[in-house]
C-alpha cells in the first residue's frame, strides 16, 4: 500500500485519540 496513505491514517488516529484522551481527562479528571 502507499505509504503516504499510512503516514496519513496514523497521524489522524493518533491526533484523534489524543483528542479524545484530553476531552476524556478534562470531562474525568483522575
């Protein structure tokens, strides 16, 4: 597969997950 396609997919799960991280964090504070 291509690998810009990879490079793309990754970085958006991760901005994604780190996203829903934050808002879980400030929603759920530990």
């Amino acid at each position: 597969m291509n690998i810009a396609l990879w490079v793309a997919a990754g970085l958006l799960a991760t901005v994604a997950f780190s996203g829903g991280a934050a808002i879980a964090w400030g929603r759920f504070p530990a």
